[in-house]
C-alpha cells in the first residue's frame, strides 16, 4: 500500500486530451504570476509617507501683519533714506524676500521690511514653518530675471539694505551684556572704532550749523578766547 501511494506521488495522473485542451486555452489570457514585490513597495510607500510627512511639516498659513512682534532689541536703527528706498521697492516691485520669525512669531530679520510694508497697507503675511535644515525660496510666478524690471528688484533689494543700516552702538552693548558674541561679525580695531565714535543728533535744524564750526580755544597769554577760522 506505501509503495502504490509512493507511485502515485512520483507518476501523477496524465490528463485527458479533453482537459489539457481546456489548460491550454485557459492560460492563453491569463496574466504571467510575476515574483511578488508586496515588501518592496510596502517598504518605499512607507519611507514615501516619512517624506511626505516631512513636506507637509513645513506648513503654511496666512496671518495678518500686526500679529508680529517686532524686536525690541533691534541693533539696526535703520535711517529715513534707506526706509524710503524700502517702502519704494515694496510699492514698485512688491515683496521680494522673505523676513525670519522665531517660534513665537518675533522677527528675527527683517523688521524694516515688516514695518515698511505695514506703512503701505499690506496686511497679509504668508508664515513657511521651518527647523532651518532646508533653505526657504520665495518664487514669484509673475517675474522674469531677463526683464530689466526684475534686474532692478534685485537692486533695490541689496542698496536699500545697505543704505538703511545704522547701528545702534547701546543696544549692541546691551546684547554684549546679554552673552551675545560680536566676535564673528567684527575685528576687535572695528569694534574699538564703532564703540569709541558714538554717533549723535543735532538737537535742532538751527544748530546743525555748529557741526562744521571749530571747538573754541583759549590764548595761553592774554585768555582770549576765539573760534578759529
């Protein structure tokens, strides 16, 4: 009996001609059974959702403009030429670069720009969230490098940051005191020369005059004293 089930298992049963034909015409429009790859695309499909998530982690939101909070600690005193240049460039060009916000929506850069384009009535602030691993471009679907105009945002968008640039020699001592390191962002000769100028306003228009005028001096003999010429 083990032997005829041995058989039976090494010889299998020849089919018919009848059902080899029905095999025949059957496979005819069957799809090949190819090597499964359920682990493979389940393996990619799961680091494609860890990329999609961390696309979608850099969220975007509308807020209004008032809601920032503009730093009270801003060593850029900034200057009415350069402040004019910037409202300028946002009334003719529109924005051209973004400003940087910390976590609780405190400008970090950019509260020129910020207060410039409240100046002129723009109310709406596109927020990018970002941990700084991916750098931020704007795109403005609606300029073309090629085009003089464009040429001359780029322009605007350097001069007037060079030209409203004025440091505020107290608030930088300030943050000297707070453990700020200004090592990195001057020579000990600038920052001896920037500490040591202190830089002042005329009191009134009448008196920027005095700004030219010599310091008065004394004669040694008689005591007269006089303003050289």
């Amino acid at each position: 009996m083990i032997e005829s089930i041995i058989t039976r298992r090494k010889q299998p049963d020849t089919p018919s001609a009848s059902r080899l034909s029905e095999i025949t015409e059957s496979t005819k429009h069957a799809k090949p059974k190819l090597p499964s790859t359920r682990k493979y695309y389940s393996k990619h499909a799961a680091n494609d959702c860890k990329r999609e998530t961390r696309y979608n982690h850099a969220m975007s939101e509308t807020v209004k403009l008032s809601t920032l909070i503009p730093d009270g600690k801003n060593a850029n005193l900034g200057s009415p030429r350069g402040n004019q240049m910037i409202e300028d460039s946002l009334r003719q060009y529109g924005a051209g670069r973004s400003i940087l916000l910390d976590k609780h929506g405190r400008i970090i850069a950019g509260n020129k720009t910020a207060e410039n384009a409240g100046a002129i009535g723009m109310e709406d602030v596109l927020v990018v969230q970002s941990d700084g691993t991916r750098l931020v471009a704007v795109q403005r679907t609606d300029l073309d490098l090629d085009d003089p105009h464009t040429r001359q945002l780029a322009i605007a968008d350097n001069r007037s940051g060079q030209v409203s640039l004025d440091w505020d020699t107290e608030t930088l001592k300030g943050l000297v005191e707070d453990g700020v390191d200004l090592a990195p962002f001057w020579t000990a000769d600038e920052l001896t020369s920037l500490f040591e100028n202190p830089q002042f306003d005329p009191a009134s228009i009448d008196e920027q005059g005095k700004l030219d005028q010599k310091a008065e001096v004394e004669c040694p003999g008689c005591g007269l004293k006089f303003h050289p010429k």
